[in-house]
C-alpha cells in the first residue's frame, strides 16, 4: 500500500467511526458539507479525532478552512505528515 | 411543569445567561444542586468570619471595562459596590532563593516601571513583553469592544498560539523577570509550557488594567444577580440536581430533577462539560464529541487554609496586596506536598476590603493557597463530604500546618500568627466545585486542547461555564454572555451590550 493509500484507509476509518458516517459516502468528491451533512461545528471534532489518530499538530487554519471534499482531507494530511518528514 | 429555558448550574456563567434571556422574555428555570446558589462565588464562615472560596480579586471593572459594561447592561451595578485597588495595591511575588520582591501593580505604567527599577538591564524585553501582551488583548473583543464578535469565536486555534514559556524566553534570558511575568498562571492555573501566549495574555491584561474587589466578595455578586432575577420571575431551584436531559425526536425535550420533570426546548448546562455525560445519553453525540468531553484535561488544584488574626490591625498592610511566594524558572505551579518550602503560595485577605470589614470581623480572615496535585490524596477519593475517614483529616491538619509554617517563615512579620479554621484540598474543590481531580479552574485552557464551546450538535443543548470559553469570573460570565448570544444572535446581543459602555 503506498503511503496515500495508508492515509487514506485511515481517514476513512476515523470518519466511519468517530464521526458515524456511511462508508459507502465516502468517495473521493464527496463533499463534507453538502454530501455528509458535516458542519463548520465539526471542524473542532475533525480536527482533533484527525490530530489523534495521525500524532500530529493541525494548525493551519486557512488550510483546513479551505478543505471541501474529502479527497482534499486525505491530502492535507498527506502534505502535513511530508512537512512533518522533512 | 414546562418553561423556555432549564439552566443546570447556578454559578456565575448560569446566573449571567439566566439574566440576558430573562431580559429578552424567556421564562428560565435555573437548577442548583448544592442548596445554596453562587457556584465558586460562594462565601462561607467559621466563627462569624467570611470566606471567599473562588473569588479574591478580578480585572475587568473599570469604565468602559467588558464586566462592568455587562453588570451595567444586566442593571447589576446598583446592587454592588466596586473597590478599585488603590495605585499601592498590588501582587507582591518575593522569588525563592533570591533577594527579589517585586510589586507587580495593577497599573501597565506603574508595573513597567517597577519592573524597570528591579530589571534595570531588561528594559527592552520588559517593554516588549507588554506590547506583546496588549497588542494580542487589541485583537479580543472583549478587550476592544468596537470588534465583532463572530471571527474570534469562530476561530479554530484562536489567536498568538505560541507557548508562554517560549516567548518569555525570547524575551529575557533572566531567569527571574520570567519568573515574575509568568505569576498570572496562579489565575488561569496552567503551567507557562502549557499555555499560550493569549491565554496568558488575556488574564494578564484584565489584571494590568486594573483590579477590584467587592464589598461582601463574591456573595455580593451572586445576591446581586438573585435579587434581579427574582424580579424577573427567574425560579432558582437549590438543592435540585438535574439528573437526566431528556431527548425526544432528536432535539432536548427538558430536564428530570431529583423532584420533577420539566419540559423545555432548550438547556443549558454550566457543570464541567465531562460531567454532560452523567445526565445524557451519550449516544445522541458522536462517538468523536463523547471522547472529547471525557478525555478534557483540568488545571492543577489547590491546598486552601482559611485562618484568621486574633488583632485585625495586625493585617493592615496585607488589605490590598496579594502575597506570592515562587518558585524561580517556570516551575511556578509544581507541586511538593513534603517540602512546603519549595512549594509556591499566595496569601490574600479579600474580606478585609469590605468596607465594613472591621464590623462585620472579615477583617480578620487570611487565604492561604499553594499548588496540589490530585495523587496527594488518592487514600481519600472514595469518601464525600462529610464522610471522609479519620486518616483524611490528619492529613489534612498536617498539611494545614506545613502551610501555616511556611507562612509564618515568609509572612509572619507583617501577619503575626492565624489561626487555622478550615481547610480544603482536591477532594474538596471536587465535591463542593464538581470539578474533576479538584481541578482549581476545572478545563484546562492549554495548547493543544479544543475546549467545547456553547454550541453542540444536539438541538436545544447549548454549554455554558468556565469551561467553555475562559476561567474566572470574567471569562465564565463572559461565558454565560455567549452562550447567551448564541442562542438569541451573538452580535445583535454584543451590539445591545456595548451600548452600556
Ligand atoms: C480557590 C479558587 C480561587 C479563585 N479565585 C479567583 C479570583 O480571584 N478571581 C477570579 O476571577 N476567579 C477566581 N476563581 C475562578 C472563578 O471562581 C470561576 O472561574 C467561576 O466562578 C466559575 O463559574 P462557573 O459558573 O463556570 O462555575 P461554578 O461556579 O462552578 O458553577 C457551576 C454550578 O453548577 C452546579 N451544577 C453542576 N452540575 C449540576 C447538576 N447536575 N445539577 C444542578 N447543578 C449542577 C454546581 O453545583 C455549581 O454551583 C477562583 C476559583 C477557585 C476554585
């Protein structure tokens, strides 16, 4: 499994469940607002369940701001573990 | 029995949320457990002498000032009288192993230049320290109150999220100036690691612009806003636990009490937001918000004597200066149960302010505190109040005169000797506050943890309380204000406070 796919699988896991959400839901576009329902109120929740379960520290808030589908969620998360890398 | 509102708590953020929807036409119902209503604000006596239990001082009361502008707003004022800290009223920290006292002034301009007088090699860092900290408060709305609400509540991270201790150090390398700037974790109660620079910054500068005290301390305040609230036809409930938020289709339905079942569409729980999930069924929350609420971390706790002088005009001195001892470096907060002489401390003398303190004895009464830790009394969790085993209580005497000594060694010139009359350790901070692990400020507000704010994900349930926004007085009053706002419109309700400025 390549590192994305690894990240994936588990941002994938951590929306099924902590946040209770259908698997079948979540395709690459599916957008976190208009197609799984999620609010600016989860953005606290999503952040910390995400901060857990990667060990890491999410605190760009324009990026995370700027995050629609949940494609955009699995590459942030990719850019901030290479950040974290180098 | 139905109403609009059910408020579970009736401590400062309750009864301040209580008054703004009372205003507005809400009928509200407030739910106390204890039988007496305050919350932390509380005063208790021993031997006709008052105690102040959670409030000994506060900022925020000046002209113009964010709590005075909402007391005024919530026609509180005329109820209360405001004792600004004269100009020689001040913290007075005296750092451990070093001959350094220094008066930190409630006044930006006398305490840079104390500061100055003491650190004369520090001018610059001292200069940028405050710029630092009230450029950072110039950003808070509650500090600039042309600013909107919204994008400051709305934040993820909140603004200047940099550890205190790192920008301290950056500023001087004196070890001891450190030690004096980070003396506000006393009121916020999280170590400068741990804490950011706003956070910090926010208690700071409430307190470098002034600090007040109450005729009557905090009881004051509290009779105050029952006297209001009665008018308004609020019902306080003492001695009335709410035990279960009841939820039907999907939104809060009301609130069973140990007595009854009230029907509201809206709660408000003020309590320390883990203990939401005692009265709720977790499972109308995502697993992710329950995980949240349980694994809250809390500030450290406190070892309290409250003692008195037998020669009142022997505290003269002590009226309008707080005593801190501490601990040089950033380790203001650490705790050493078995040598009290590493140990910070403060000592304070809030009923002494009252205006007729000589009459009424408070004049008599001294607070003595230092840093404790939960494990110090992990042989005693399981007993209450007023069940707690024999062992407890000589712990507790053991600890009362360890304090007491190291008064005596650091104060007692100015003090002569107190007399011990009551006690409290975590345990007690636990069972009177509810405060998990006897937390002194309950949440903790550090880096790296998202406290939870009003709003939840549950129609009609909305949080409220120290925990929630920020400690102390103002914060948790302030707290009570958005809760508040959110459910009424924030801005409309900040637009018809700032009026009162
Ligand atoms: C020792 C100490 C010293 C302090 N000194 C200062 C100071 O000098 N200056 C300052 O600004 N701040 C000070 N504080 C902090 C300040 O007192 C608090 O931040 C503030 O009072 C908290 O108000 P609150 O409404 O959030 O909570 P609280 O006052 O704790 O009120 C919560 C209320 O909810 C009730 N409750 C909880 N669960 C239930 C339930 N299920 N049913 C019914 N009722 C329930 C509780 O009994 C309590 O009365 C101090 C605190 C302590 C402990």
């Amino acid at each position: 499994m390549t590192y994305e796919e690894t990240i994936r699988q588990k941002v994938i896991e951590v929306l099924v469940d902590e946040f209770e959400l259908d698997q079948e839901l979540l395709q690459p576009e599916a957008t976190l607002y208009d197609d799984l329902g999620l609010d600016s109120l989860d953005a606290v929740d999503m952040v910390v369940a995400l901060e857990k379960a990667f060990g890491m520290k999410m605190n760009d808030e324009e990026k995370i701001r700027a995050v629609k589908t949940v494609d955009d969620l699995i590459r942030l998360i990719v850019s901030i573990g290479e950040q974290h890398a180098n | 029995m139905n109403t609009d509102v059910v408020i579970i708590g009736s401590g400062i953020s309750g009864l301040t949320a209580a008054a703004l929807l009372a205003q507005k036409g809400k009928r509200v119902i407030i739910l106390e457990k204890k039988s007496r209503p305050g919350g932390a604000l509380k005063r208790f006596k021993r031997q006709g002498i008052p105690f102040d239990v959670g409030f000994h001082y506060t900022g925020g009361l000046g002209k113009g000032e964010i709590l005075r502008v909402l007391w005024e707003h919530l026609n509180i004022l005329p109820g209360l009288s405001i004792q600004p800290f004269p100009p020689h009223g001040n913290d007075q920290v005296s750092i451990k192993d070093s001959d350094k006292t220094v008066r930190c002034f409630f006044s930006y301009e006398l305490l840079q230049k104390e500061l100055q007088r003491v650190f004369p090699h520090e001018k610059h860092g001292i200069n940028e320290y405050m710029d630092t900290i009230r450029s950072i408060c110039s950003t808070i709305p509650f500090f600039n109150l042309d600013l909107p609400l919204t994008p400051f509540l709305r934040n993820l991270f909140g603004p200047a999220n940099t550890n205190l201790a790192d920008a301290l150090k950056t500023l001087t390398k004196d070890q001891e100036l450190q030690t004096i700037l980070n003396t506000p974790a006393f009121l916020h109660g999280v170590p400068p690691e741990n804490v950011s620079l706003a956070t910090h910054a926010i208690v700071a500068h409430s307190y470098y612009s002034g600090a007040y005290a109450l005729d009557g301390g905090g009881q004051a305040i509290v009779d105050a806003f029952v006297s209001e609230l009665n008018k308004a036809g609020v019902h306080i409930k003492t001695s009335c636990a709410a035990q279960e938020i009841m939820v039907h289709n999907s939104r809060v339905s009301g609130v069973r009490s140990s007595n009854e079942e009230i029907h509201a569409a809206d709660v408000i729980f003020t309590g320390h937001p883990t203990h939401l999930l005692d009265i709720i069924n977790g499972q109308v929350f995502r697993p992710v918000y329950c995980n949240r609420l349980r694994e809250l971390k809390n500030t450290g706790s406190m070892f309290i004597v409250f003692g008195a002088v037998d020669d009142p005009d022997s505290l003269q001195e002590t009226t309008w200066v707080n005593y801190y001892s501490v601990q040089k470096g950033m380790g203001l907060l650490a705790v050493h149960p078995e040598s009290p002489e590493n140990s910070s401390m403060m000592l304070t003398t809030p009923g002494r302010r009252d205006s007729d303190a000589i009459s009424t004895n408070s004049a008599r009464g001294v607070i003595l505190m230092r840093p404790a830790d939960w494990c110090e009394t992990a042989d005693f969790q399981k007993s209450e109040t007023g069940k707690r085993p024999a062992a407890y209580e000589d712990w507790k005497s053991d600890q009362t005169e360890k304090l007491l000594g190291q008064a005596h060694k650091l104060w007692g010139g100015t003090i002569g000797e107190i007399k011990p009359l009551a006690a409290g350790s975590p345990l007690t901070l636990r069972d009177e506050l509810g405060n998990p692990q006897g937390g002194v400020y309950g949440v903790k507000h550090s880096l790296g943890q998202f406290i939870t704010g009003a709003r939840t994900r549950l129609p009609g349930l909305w949080l409220s309380g120290q925990g929630t926004l920020m400690t102390g007085i103002m914060g948790a009053s302030l707290s009570g204000f958005v809760t508040a706002g959110e459910m009424l419109g924030l801005e409309e309700l900040w637009d018809e406070v700032r009026q009162c400025r």
